[in-house]
C-alpha cells in the first residue's frame, strides 16, 4: 500500500467523505492551531500522520519527486499534489 493510501485509509477508512477538505477542517478542529490549507506539515498533523521530514521525503518520492531536501518549494509542491489527490479522490 502506497503512503498516500495508507494516510488517507488511516483518516478516512473505506469511505471517502463527499467533502474531504470540510472533514479534514472538522477534524483539524481542536487541535493546535494548524494552516492545513497552505501547509504539508500542518495537513499532514490535521489527518494524525507523521509530519517529520522523513515522512514527507518518503512521500515526496512516491508522488515522483526525486532529492527532496525539504524546501518551502519543495512543501508546496508536495502539499498541492496531495491536495490534488485529496480533491480527485486518487490514491
């Protein structure tokens, strides 16, 4: 099972809601104030995953970016892939 599989499983189960991004707002709710919207590391701590750069340098390489080094560039790219993911469905 890919990363992205297994974070968006681990959150949602087997049923995807019909508005992924209001249910992540919903469970991002109470915890530390988190920029999920704009932010891998906050999106990534809203679905209770691991945000270390390790984690995000292993799913930077299952979404077909190679040397990542954890740059801003570099987390919005990853953060908008996963978004994209999250908006199609596709994981």
């Amino acid at each position: 099972m890919s990363i992205l599989s297994e974070i968006f499983y681990g959150f949602f189960g087997r049923f995807f809601p019909r508005d992924a991004e209001a249910e992540v707002e919903r469970r991002a709710e109470g915890k530390e104030r988190l920029d999920w919207p704009d932010s891998i590391v906050d999106l990534l701590k809203a679905l209770g995953r691991d945000s270390s750069f390790e984690a995000r340098r292993q799913l930077a390489g299952e979404m077909g970016r190679t040397n990542y080094s954890g740059t801003a560039e570099e987390n919005i790219w990853l953060h908008s892939r996963v978004m994209e993911k999250v908006r199609r469905r596709e994981w």
